[in-house]
C-alpha cells in the first residue's frame, strides 16, 4: 500500500507549565494520501489552528511524529527543517501575505527564485499556474490594484507553482465575500482533480469545508468524528457537516 503524503502519530502539543498546563493537541493521529482534499474542523479552541502549525512546521511538538513525504519533520535540524519547509510545502493563509511592491507575476515568480529553479523555465510556470487559479489577469498587477479574492486566488497560486508535496491552508476563504470564496475553492477543487495536489484545510466554515472529500473533525485536541463525501453531491455533504458543527457546538457558516 503507498505510504500517506503526510502521517501524524500519537501527536501532543502542550503549552503552559507544570500545574497549569493546556493541551491544545492530546495523542492525535491521522494520515492524508496523495492527491486528498482533506478539511481540519472543530470549534474554536478545539486545536485545529496549532494542529496545521505544527504540520506546517510553525510551531515544535510535544511529543509524537509528523511524517511528510516519508520525512519526519520533527526530527530535522533547523536547516534541514526550514530548507523542507520551502521545498515542499505550500501555504495559503487567510492574511495573503502578498509583497506589496512585487506585481502579481513577481509574486508567484518569487517562489520559484527562492529555489532556485531555471530562469529561462519561470515565466512559462508562472502563467501555466495562474491560469490554473484564474489570476492570468493580474500578473502585472499590483496587489493594491486587485480584489481580496483575485490576492487570495494569486496567493494560492504562489503556493502551489513549486509543485510541493502538500498545500497547507488556513481559513484561506475567513477574509472573503460568498462570492470571491466560491470562486477560490472552485479552483482548489480543481487543483485537486486535474493536477492531483494533496489539500489539508483548516476551517470553521460548513460552506468551506463543503468543498473537501473528506473531513476530520476535532475536540479538546483529540479527534472527534470522520466524514467522507464519497458519491454525496456537495449540497448533502453540507447538510452532514452541519449535523456534525451542532454536534460540536461550533460555528456553522453560510447556507449552501
């Protein structure tokens, strides 16, 4: 059987000192294969946010092991640590974080100099992925002169230009309009089935999270309850999510 893209195991994050200490992730584990579309919910305060940090290798474990691309990441040096996190890893958060002096097109090209790839080879991969995203319009753009959705869309595709093992994002849509929001996970939803990119998605948004094939729900850390979409139209997977948020207690997002 092929080895998860990523795999968490026994994973524990603590904070605080003795006496006072919170669990923010209690012993949870979980794998993603290649090529998933996998959403991370929970109400707030339930882990999911220090989860996909510490998976994005923001924040140092407790304890347990995070593999990624067979890697276990929190076993490698610091420099080994930051080189992997660059190389294969992709981030959409829900601030964009665009260079506000760099154009669209330089934005995602930047990515791809950091790695040092090919000069002659960016300019054709920069417009090949922001066709993908639908941003080919803002390549010369300025992020100022672009819509909150067109900066997350260019966002998403400056994340994924490198081709990383997995593409991390947190609340990418919690900033944007119903409209601009389903125009983003329209194109990760795309992502996903025409170029097989494995999605791992923090949410606390029934709407959002709509969009994923499969959903680990978490609470106090641990984890909760699964959903797989399977042959379910989006429109019924919704309607189980939210069966699932009341179950939770957490926030529900918008009606389909």
């Amino acid at each position: 059987m092929e080895e998860p893209i990523l795999r968490v195991t026994h994973l524990q994050k603590y904070y605080g000192v003795r006496g006072n200490v919170t669990r923010a992730i209690d012993d949870l584990s979980f794998s993603v294969r290649a090529g998933e579309f996998v959403g991370i919910m929970g109400a707030s305060g339930s882990g999911k946010t220090t989860l996909l940090n510490c998976i994005a290798t923001i924040d140092a474990v407790t304890a347990g092991e995070i593999f990624i691309d067979g890697q276990d990441i929190t076993r490698l040096p610091r420099r080994a640590l930051s080189r992997f996190r660059r190389e294969r890893l992709g981030f959409v958060f829900q601030d964009c974080n665009l260079l506000d002096t760099l154009t669209g097109g330089e934005n995602i090209a930047l990515a791809l100099t950091i790695l040092r790839r090919p000069a002659g080879e960016i300019p054709r991969q920069v417009q090949e992925t922001a066709a993908l995203l639908g941003v080919s319009h803002c390549l010369d753009k300025y992020p100022y002169q672009m819509s909150g959705g067109e900066r997350q869309r260019l966002a998403a595709a400056r994340a994924i230009v490198t081709r990383p093992a997995l593409v991390l994002a947190d609340e990418p849509t919690g900033a944007l309009d119903s409209k601009s929001a389903r125009l983003l996970l329209e194109r990760f939803e795309a992502l996903n089935r025409e170029q097989n990119s494995t999605i791992l998605m923090v949410t606390h948004d029934a709407f959002t999270a709509s969009y994923c094939r499969r959903i680990l729900f978490i609470k106090d850390g641990k984890p909760f309850t699964e959903l797989v979409r399977g042959n379910d139209s989006r429109r019924a997977f919704f309607t189980k999510i939210i069966e699932v948020v009341t179950l939770l207690g957490g926030d529900s997002g918008d009606v389909v």
